[in-house]
C-alpha cells in the first residue's frame, strides 16, 4: 500500500471497559473517534472503529487491557511450574504480608498453578552462582513427561539464584520448549532477587502470554485484511513501546498499558502548555489511574494485580474502581457506595439505554451536566428518563429526590478519588498546592473542578482531547527496551574498585538493550542506567538513576534519594547494589506534541450555544458551549461539551484557552 505524498500514517488506539478511543495522524492532521468497547473479543472494536471511519494506518500503537483482564478473571492459560526441589510452594507461602490485618476468616485467592501442575527438580545453585547439585537432563526428562501429561500448555520455570547462574534453567527450557511447549524462564522474565515475587512474575507471565499472542495474533491479521500495513507496537507498563513478538512472549509487561500511555500523554500537555509538576487524573468508565509527575515520569517496579504480586518496571499509577459506570448501591447498612462494580460497555449506564442499575453517569445526566444531545459530540442520545428511573431506585434514603441522590452519588465518587489523589500525594510528603491537575479520560473534566477545590490544586489542565490522551500517548511514547540484572554488589564508604564490576554489567546490559532495538528496526537511541541500591543492613531498595557508576556517583545518588524519600542518609555506611538497570529509548515517528485533534465523521458539527437549567450546589442558569468554539476566557457556570468529553466549569472558576490547545482552569473565589 502506497503511502499518500509520502506521509506516514499512524494510529493510537486504547481498549478501555467501556469506550475504544483512536487518534490517527494523516500526516497532516489528527482526527479521534470513540466506540464501545467489545468486552467479549476486544479486538473487534479496534477493528470496527477503523471500518467505520475508513483509515488505514501504516502503523498501529495499542494500549492492551488484555493481560490485565486474564489476570482479574483467573481465564488464563494451562500452566505449570518447574521449580528447585523444597521450593513447589512458594507461590502458595508467599510473605507474613497480610491485606487485611484484622479478618477473622482471612480468604486469598488460588494460585494461577494448582498443587497437581506443580513440579520440582533435585538441583541447585548456590547463592554466588555455584553449583551445588548438578542437574540430571534424564530427571528433567521425567518431569516433562508428568507436565505434558498434565495437558498444561505453558510452563514457569523459576530456580534457586538462577538469576546469578541460570545454565540449569537455559536448559530446562530449551527441552520444554522442544517438546512444544511455550516457556517463561525467571531468568528472562526477572533476573533478580527475591524467590516469591521472582517466581510469582514469571508464572504470571506463562499464564497470561498464551492469550495475548493469540489476540495479538488475530488484531494482525484483521488489520491486515482491512487495509493496515502494520507496524503494530504494544505499549508497555514504563510507558514505552515494544513489538508484538516482545509483547506476545513478555507479556507481564503490559498489565498496566493503558494507564501508562495516559501518563506519557499528560507529560506531553503539560509541557505544551509550560506546566512542569503535573498530577494527571485519568477517569474513564471503570476505573481512574492518578500518578504524580514532579518533573519527571515516575517509575515503579513492584505492584500486584488480582492479588498476584509482580515486578516488573512500570509507571508509577495507583489505580481505584470509580469511573462514569460505576455502579451506586447501598450497603448491608444502609450507606451510600459507589463502584468498584462497573456497568462498563455491556450493557453501560442506564442513560445508554440497554441496562438499569444507577451509575456515576446516570447521576450526571439527572444533575443536567452530561446533555442527551451532546454526548459523543451528538452521534449517541442519552436517555434521560432512563437514567432518572436508575437513581430513584436508591432515593428512598434521600428524602426521595433524585437530585439529591444525584449530588450524594456524585459526592462518594468524588471522596473516593480524592483519597486515591492524597495517596500519591500528601501521603509521600508533596503538597498538592505545588501541582497542576491534568485531566483526561471520558470523565476526568466532569469531576476536575471538584476534586482540586478538594485537595487545594491551585489549576486544572484540559488537554485538547482529554477522551483519547492515553491514546494520543501511545503515538508520543518511544520504542523502549528494559535490561536487568540482580547482584548483590558491596560498596564501602572508602574501598574502590567493586565498581568496576557494576560498569562491567551496565556495557552488557546497554550491548543487549541496544542489539534488541536494532532486531525491531532502531539504529539510533539513548541509553538511561539505574540502579536498586539501599544501605547495608535494609531489607528493601530504592530505585536510584546513575549517570556513573563511580564509587562517589553511586553513594551520592543514594544519598539523595534517601534523603528525599526518609528524609536523612546515612553517609557512613556501606551500600549494596541489588539491582542493575538499563533502559534502551529510540524516538518512533510521532505527531506533534502540540497538533490539537479534530473529530471525523457527522459529529464533528458545530453545536450553538444553549442555556439551561444545571444542578451545582443549586440548580442554576447555566451556559452549554462548544468548546472548539471557545476563543476567550470563560467564567462559570458553564459546561464545554466535545465529542470525546465534557467539561464542567463551576461557579467560581473560570477557564482560559492556551496556545497549546489546553483549557487552563483556575479558581476566582468561592461564591
């Protein structure tokens, strides 16, 4: 397929649970449209929206909730595990770690591998990397015969410090995979410390990797057969991209895409828009991510999902169940919740016209702030009197109004996000006095105002399609590829020379990283080097970059680290090295940051300015505007519809259009 006056076209796309959002570049200009997801084969929504709108793109960036969702709903692959003989039950042991300190009857889920699928080997290797016990390959043989007549169809193989000396493990996977079988070696997948978390990642990854090589592997060839030329790249948990053969065999390292790709779109405004510290707040229609950015993309290594831990990096994102679908019940008690229970795509929120129960957006529709004839810039109706029968189902409790059941569903949505944003804010010593509160998702700029009054946010940040940022970040994230390596190396205050030890690492990380890139087609790149380093004697390590690995570099980056997060360091004391990163960054072809997109399609006219009676603190006279419309400074109250989203401007507030495309909101005073 040739491409138009040589101009490449590209395409984000992001399968969220209830909407599919798309952000194609034309070479020339940007256009977005939104779909229903298909719960049922994700995929197809990818697909259906391009046949709607007729694009074919040279090159595809998504955002995949498919590993996430294999993981929540325990509907992975067949697994079983192969592990050093005393070691079986580490996945079912675990830590002394326990959620909920005071249960009576404490429940935690299975283990993705049962008892039965569970097998061990007589070896080992010793903690410097020796072998203690050597493996016998007529022993391994009949393991492979027990995990073959298990009908398992993937296998986890994690042995004994086989991040220091994986030999055994290599060749334990090389004659499972001989035999057919699809295999993740923890010296691949984590080769670092830590054998429960270790062994965890890696059976997470043989039970979700099946499934995603398999959707992976249909979205191809659909998009092929409609007209695609694919470069389909899969975006990863750090906020970079990586290749479907990557992602098919890696494929832990996609469970938090989505979210990822919103934060790197919400760097990219805010720098538009000379924002430096950021919180970005991303509501769609099951859940809300919020990470804080203090200058810089914060990283994490370990988190859980579903109850399974994993280490892996990604983007530092706490994530909570309140989205526009989010359903609102009353408890055992009496009281009020809202969510993490989600109406999502199927059959939606009761105004979408196919379900009953009340919903986040429900309320909104009832408060007049979500307009029937504007919603998806017109191309769907809301059924208003749909989503007034959902909320007045529960007001028996609030004097029997469905206003004021409204507002309350409205006020716990609104308590529970705030907590989420004091969780990565206040609770790790920042002030949000000091921050922008970039909003996108389909909800987030309904409920921005709110919640910056809430936590004394002095501005708030549209971007100029906050309905498809995550997809817009897709497009601006780079080709990355991680490298690893677990040690445990001794630094001391006053000896040299163990650091050549870690720069001996760093060479080989940076030679692998950079030979992975060109394997994908990416000559050119920069190379970013850290560590996970902590003072002798602690338990748990920071992740610290190192620009060298110098014995002064190394203690001064941990120093400063420390301080920042304890607030003191112990410069006296030895430190160890634990582990070795290297993350390998090339530039793919990207639109411009600042490019503000235009809706395609019938939606995309022009509506005329309305008022209209909306429920704030009271029912008021409120202005509806478009918002591509908008060329001044407005004050509220106003509501800003577009096709993506829309906005909600209280009294009190006033908005301003940039040049970068972004509404800056800020506070007047209250009223």
């Amino acid at each position: 397929m040739a491409e138009q006056g040589g101009r490449r076209r590209l395409l984000g796309v992001d399968v969220g649970g209830t909407f599919t959002d798309f952000l194609y570049w034309d070479g020339a200009a940007l256009r977005l449209h939104k779909r229903p997801s298909t719960p049922d084969d994700p995929g197809r929504a990818v697909l259906e929206g391009l046949a709607e709108r007729g694009w074919r793109p040279h090159e595809v960036v998504h955002g995949s909730t498919v590993s996430t969702n294999t993981l929540l709903t325990r509907s992975g692959a067949r697994c079983a595990l192969v592990t050093t003989r005393g070691f079986r039950d580490t996945l079912v042991i675990g830590r002394q770690a326990r959620p909920e300190l005071y249960a009576l009857h404490p429940t935690r889920a299975d283990p993705p591998i049962p008892d039965a699928r569970r097998f061990e080997i007589d070896e080992r290797v010793a903690a410097d990397g020796s072998v203690v016990r050597a493996l016998d390959e007529d022993e391994v043989a009949a393991v492979l015969d027990r995990v073959q007549a298990s009908r398992a169809e993937a296998l986890a193989v994690c042995l004994l410090f086989s991040f220091v000396n994986p030999a055994h493990e290599r060749r334990i996977a090389e004659m499972a995979r001989d035999r057919g079988l699809t295999v993740s070696a923890s010296c691949d997948v984590m080769p670092e410390h830590r054998e429960y978390e270790r062994m965890s990642t890696t059976v997470v990854n043989a039970y979700v990797a099946p499934a995603m090589g398999r959707y992976l592997s249909r979205l191809e060839a659909g998009l092929r057969a409609g007209g695609a030329a694919t470069g389909l790249r899969v975006m990863r948990s750090n906020g970079g991209a990586m290749s479907v053969a990557e992602a098919s065999r890696d494929a832990v390292r996609t469970v938090l895409s989505g979210p990822a790709g919103g934060v790197v779109g919400a760097r990219a405004a805010a720098e538009a828009a000379g924002v430096g510290q950021l919180i970005s707040f991303d509501m769609g229609g099951t859940s809300t991510d919020v990470s804080l950015l203090p200058g810089r993309v914060l990283e994490r290594t370990d988190f859980a999902v579903g109850g399974l831990p994993i280490r892996t990096p990604t983007v530092d994102v706490h994530t909570v169940g309140a989205g526009g679908g989010s359903i609102a019940s009353l408890d055992a008690g009496g009281a009020l919740r809202v969510g993490p229970e989600s109406a999502g795509a199927a059959p939606g929120p009761a105004a979408y016209g196919r379900g009953d129960a009340p919903t986040l957006t429900d309320a909104h529709v009832v408060l007049g702030r979500l307009r029937p004839d504007r919603f998806l810039g017109g191309a769907m109706t809301l059924d208003a009197a749909a989503a007034e029968r959902a909320v007045a189902t529960l007001s028996d409790g609030f004097g029997r109004s469905a206003t004021r059941t409204a507002q309350a569903i409205v006020e716990v949505a609104n308590a529970n996000m705030a907590r989420a944003l004091r969780v990565i804010s206040v609770e790790r010593g920042f002030d949000p006095a000091d921050f922008a509160l970039v909003a996108f998702g389909g909800a987030g700029p309904l409920h921005a105002c709110d919640l910056a009054a809430e936590l004394g946010i002095p501005q708030v940040l549209i971007p100029p399609a906050p309905g498809v940022l995550s997809a817009a970040g897709m497009l601006q994230a780079p080709v990355v590829k991680d490298a690893e390596q677990g040690m445990v190396l001794r630094i001391e205050p006053d000896a040299t020379g163990r650091e050549a030890a870690l720069e001996a690492t760093f060479a080989r990380l940076e030679a692998e990283a950079r030979a992975a890139l060109r394997r994908d087609g990416y000559g050119r790149c920069r190379v970013e080097r850290s560590a996970d380093l902590r003072y002798a004697g602690q338990s748990h390590e920071i992740a610290v970059p190192l620009r060298s690995a110098s014995r002064a570099a190394i203690r001064a980056a941990l120093a400063a680290a420390h301080r920042a997060r304890f607030g003191h360091a112990d410069t006296g004391r030895a430190l160890e090295v634990v582990v070795a990163r290297v993350k390998a960054i090339a530039r793919s072809a990207a639109p411009p940051a600042t490019s503000a997109p235009a809706a395609s399609g019938p939606e995309a006219a022009r509506t005329a300015p309305q008022t209209s009676t909306v429920v704030w603190d009271r029912p008021r006279r409120t202005r509806i505007l478009d918002r591509g419309a908008l060329r001044r400074s407005i004050a509220g109250p106003a509501i800003l519809t577009q096709l993506d989203t829309t906005i909600l401007l209280p009294p009190g507030w006033r908005a301003r259009p940039l040049a970068s495309g972004s509404l800056r909101i800020t506070r007047e005073g209250r009223r």
